[in-house]
C-alpha cells in the first residue's frame, strides 16, 4: 500500500481544535438550559423525594442481589421467583404518575440529543460531499 499523502488519526491520539471544542461546550449549555432538561430535572427532583417510588427503587435493588446469590447457588426455582417479585415491583414503580412523566422526560432529552447530532452529522456529510467534489454515495450497489 503506498502513502498518498491524506494523514491518518488514531482517535485516542486525535486533538480537536479549540474552537470546535469550545462550541461544543456552548451548546451542551444551551441545551442545558432547554425546557426538556428542565423538566427532567424537576422529575427527578419529584422522584428523589417520592417515598414509595424510593422504596420501591430499594426493594428491586435487593432483590436483583437476591438473584444473583441464587444464580451462584444454581437455584433457578428461586431466580425465577424473584424475577416475578421484581416484575411486579417494576409495574408498580411505572404506574406511579411522577415515574411516567421522569420516563417521558428522559425521553424528550433523548430526542433531543439524537435531532442535534443528526443536524450535526446531515451537514458535515452535506459539506464534506460539495467540497470534496464527489457525488452522494448511492443508496444501494445493486441495479445500478
């Protein structure tokens, strides 16, 4: 293979510009700021307060442990059993209203971040396309 001239990254190795870092940094902020992250953070806030939600949150917990000794005992009967336990703690947690609408939040924030970084990717293939000249990849090879 010969070297024809374009440098080659390492992306443990690759330092990216500052100004690149730095709007970067920006927008984290502005997003930081958006009406969904608010809402999360209040969610969240309603969740760390609500005592049955922490309750609940504590009994799955141990009975996750639970699981995990019974599994070194080789004890599927009582595995099973309490993953039925922790299935029912689990529909009990997502029934209690202040645990849907934290869910939903973290949804939006989801949304969100995948829409920027689609917004992000869409445009640099746009720029990377028209500069370099070349065509858009087609869509598949076959019939072509």
């Amino acid at each position: 293979m010969t070297d024809c001239g374009i440098p080659k990254f390492n992306s443990r190795d690759l330092v990216i510009r500052e100004d690149i870092m730095e709007k970067a940094k920006e927008l984290a902020e502005l997003i930081g700021t958006s009406d969904e992250v608010q809402h999360f953070q209040k969610a969240e806030r309603l969740i760390q307060k609500h005592e049955r939600v922490q309750t609940l949150i504590s009994a799955i917990k141990k009975k996750q442990k639970e699981i995990v000794a019974f599994e070194s005992f080789k004890n599927q009967a009582m595995v099973d059993k309490i993953e039925r336990e922790i299935d029912e703690l689990q529909d009990e947690l997502d029934e209690i209203p202040v645990v849907t609408e934290f869910q939903q939040s973290q949804s939006d924030i989801n949304y969100l971040l995948q829409l920027v970084i689609s917004v992000i990717r869409d445009t640099v293939s746009e720029k990377v396309n028209v500069e370099s000249g070349s065509d858009p990849a087609p869509t598949s090879g076959y019939g072509e």
